[in-house]
C-alpha cells in the first residue's frame, strides 16, 4: 500500500451510470523526473457505479511512467475496499492507446487479484481477502510498443467477489478469468496427487516436480489463466515443502 500521495487534480463525470475519473495523483519525484514530465500520463479510470455516494470498490492511480514514448515502465494503482465484506477476488480490465502512422489502436488485457485460488491456500491462510476500508496494490507489469507512442492509459472496474460469493460489476471477462486460474490449480493439484500416489505416496518422488520449469504437457492447458493458476499453486506447494518439510507438504497431497 502506498501512502502520502498528493491528490493533484480530479475530473469526473457520471457516464451512462458508471463514474469516469481522470485522476492526476501526482507522487514525490526526483529532480530529474520532474524536467521530463512529458513521459508522465494520467490515467483513465472507469469506476463502478456509486452506491449512496460512496464508490464500492474503488481504482485509485498514479499518473502512468513512460522511459520513452514507446515504453510504459509503470502505472502504480491501488484497489480500496470501500464496503463492509471482505473482497475475495476482482478483475480490471486495462488498455493502453498506442499511436501507430497517425491511427490510434487500443491494447486490452486484464488484470485480476486472487485471493481465494484454491481452498488448500484458503486453509493455510496463504492468501488475504481485502478487508472494509483496506488498499490492495494492483499494478500492470511494463510493456513496450516498438515505434509506436503511448496516447492514453485506461483501467475499468470489471468484476469484484466478495467472501459472502456476492459480486459487483459489469462482467465482461473477470469471472470467466478467475474460475479459469481456479481450475489450472485445481487440475494441477489432482496431477500432482495422481504421481505421488504412482511413486508411492513418497514426497521425495515428487518433489523435484515442484521445481520444474514448464507445467507438465498431459494437463492439457488452452487458455493462459489456466497455467497461471497452475504455477501459482506449484509455487506455493514448494514454498510449504522448502519451509515446512516433506510432512507438511502431505497434508496437503492427502485431503
């Protein structure tokens, strides 16, 4: 979480019930930041629609850091929990405008926080739900764009799942992307259980499998969520083994 940001300046209009704000939060930088402010922009953010004046769930972002004209380096935003339950899982979907030969073309992707992967993680408290009145980073990883100039930068508010399995938002792609990472880890998790029951119920049979680079080509994979969610698990499963030793590792491979 991010503090003593400087609230710059906010523009907002009511948009077809959705509030859509341009907020300038401008941090602390550095001298030499501060001549090239040319490579700072605002960011676009579509938030949910109000409930009695208040913003449910909302975005709130630094201006966006581009190294070049071409390069987005960083876009710094935080989620806020502004309900009463506890935020299990959201999606945000986010676009940067790229200027290719004087025509404008959107690059759309999303962005989800995942609290509630799979229930082995839920049980271990591997993984915090957002509480009321809560932040939660929630950052794009850098991206470049080989001759082209970055116009705009927009995120949108898609889905949010609370711990109640209530929701809020629009809809558009969140949830779908959600059960396919739950699904990747739950399938790894039962490939995993089916070789440790092939070597033995022998830990050591298995461990090295927790190591390796690519996901086994059997689990038959389409879509990337599923992969992600898959080497999310195998990197937790790992963590609980390299902590906490072979014994705790097969509580996990017997439940």
């Amino acid at each position: 979480m991010r503090s003593k940001l400087m609230l710059g300046i906010v523009v907002a209009a009511l948009v077809g019930g959705s509030t859509i704000v341009v907020a300038m939060l401008i941090p602390r930088i550095s001298q030499n930041a501060s001549q090239n402010l040319s490579l700072q922009l605002p960011v676009l953010i579509k938030q949910l629609a109000p409930e009695n004046g208040v913003i449910p769930v909302e975005l709130r972002c630094h201006n966006a850091q581009l190294t070049a004209p071409d390069t987005l380096e960083s876009v710094p935003c935080v989620v806020k929990n502004n309900t009463s339950k506890n935020i299990r899982a959201l999606s945000t979907e986010f676009t940067v405008v790229v200027e290719n030969n004087g025509k404008e073309s959107p690059d759309t992707g999303f962005l989800t926080l995942e609290t509630f992967l799979h229930p082995d993680l839920d049980k271990a408290h591997m993984h915090k739900a957002i509480p009321p009145g809560q932040e939660r980073l929630l950052e794009p990883s850098p991206a470049s764009y080989e001759g082209g100039v970055i116009k705009r930068v927009e995120l949108k508010m898609d889905y949010v799942e609370f711990d109640d399995n209530s929701t809020l938002g629009p809809d558009e792609n969140g949830s779908k992307l959600i059960a396919l990472s739950r699904d990747g880890a739950a399938k790894y998790k039962e490939w995993l259980v089916k070789k440790y029951i092939e070597g033995g119920k022998s830990v050591s049979a298995i461990a090295s499998l927790l190591n390796a680079k690519d996901l086994p080509t059997e689990l038959g994979f389409k879509h990337i969520n599923q992969s992600i969610g898959a080497k999310q698990y195998r990197s937790h499963l790992r963590d609980i083994y390299n902590s906490n030793g072979a014994a705790e590792l097969e509580k996990y491979l017997n439940r």
